[in-house]
C-alpha cells in the first residue's frame, strides 16, 4: 500500500452512470485495492432534511447531505484508519443503526451527485472525474431505478424530479463540471473512457511504490 492513497472523486448527475463506472473500475483495478464511499450513505433522517417550496423535501440539495462526516472518514482513510460508514434505508428514509467497516486501502473511491460542490471535498481528490449523460436518459435512469429499488410510484418520481432534482442538479451538480480533471460521455459504457481512466489509475499506483 502505497505512504499515501490514491483518491478518486466520481461525480454527475443523477442516473448519469456513476455507480456503473465505479463497478468497472472496482473490477479492473480489483475491489480488495479499493475503499469504496458513497454519498449516499450519509443522507439524513427526514427530520434534518431540507425543504423546498411548499415544504417539499428536497433530498437533491448539498444540505441534505452530512458532508462533515464524509470529509473526517475520507480523511481518516486517507491517513490509514479505518471507518465505519452509515448504513442508510432509501425505503423509509431513515439512517440506520448499522454500520459498514472501510479499511484503508492504496485507493479511495468517492462517488455522488454533490462531492464536487464541496471544497473541502474536492481538496482531498486527487483525481476527479465527471459522469457526462443527456438528461433524458438520466431521468429515465431514475425512474426505473426509484421504483425497482426504493418502492417509488411513478407520479412521485416524476413530481421530484420536477420540484428538486432538475433545479438542483441546474444550480449545484452541472456547474461543478469545470473542476473535473476527466469528463466521460455516457459513464461506464464509454469502453475507450474506461480504459484510459483504469490505465492511468494503475500508472498513478505504480507511481506512488
């Protein structure tokens, strides 16, 4: 393991295809070399949440977030001591009691909408790359994925989408575009991308030996 890890900040919309690159590169680059921390996982309880116009719940915006403990365990792993990440359930929107052990390892991968819209995030990469796909696409993305998997209707999906995630995602995803080092068009599909991002990342690992 290298003095001093590698790490990876992932960002991009919304269904973009984040979490598609981050399994082709816990794949190539191999998953045990890989501390893997996503955003989501430090949503708050509703009682914390942000609220919109009308008192809509706004689970898009930076707030919505407990970025302050991402930051201390990204920095903790960076300085080589493990975390225990929150375990959240997007099913009844509450953080709970379980915990997930991070080990250190020579590379961290950090992945969300909004881990770019924090500079004391941004400081901690050392890579950042952004996921680049149309909003149609990202829209449809979601709504499969918010219905399949957090038991979502159709009219909900389409009303937040509506109210938060696109006027979010217009004010605090989309412009944090400029920081990234690397911007991959349609994420983890994009094989050329992909190879040259896991290329560089294994030359990044044999730098720091």
């Amino acid at each position: 393991m290298p003095a001093v890890p590698l790490v990876i900040g992932l960002a991009g919309g919304t269904g973009s295809g984040k979490t598609t690159v981050a399994n082709v590169i816990l794949k190539r680059v191999g998953a045990h070399r890989i501390a893997y921390v996503p955003h989501d996982a430090y949503y708050r309880d509703l009682a914390g949440m942000p609220r919109g116009p009308g008192g809509v719940l706004n689970w898009d915006h930076p707030d919505s977030l407990e970025t302050d403990l991402m930051v201390e365990q990204v920095t903790a792993l960076k300085a080589g001591r493990a975390v225990d990440l929150p375990v959240y359930d997007f099913t009844t929107h509450h953080r709970t009691d379980r915990t997930a052990r991070v080990e250190p390892q020579p590379i961290i991968l950090v992945e969300g909408i909004l881990i770019f819209a924090d500079p004391r995030l941004r400081a901690l990469f050392d890579v950042l790359i952004f996921v680049d796909t149309d909003a149609d696409l990202r829209f449809i993305r979601r709504l499969q994925r918010d219905i399949a998997e957090r038991g979502r209707t159709l009219e909900s999906v389409i009303t937040q989408y509506l109210d938060t995630v696109r006027p979010m995602h217009l004010e605090f995803v989309e412009p944090t575009k400029r920081y990234a080092d690397v911007i991959i068009p349609e994420g983890g599909l994009n094989e050329v991308a992909m190879d040259m991002i896991v290329s560089r990342i294994e030359t990044l690992l044999k730098a720091a030996n």
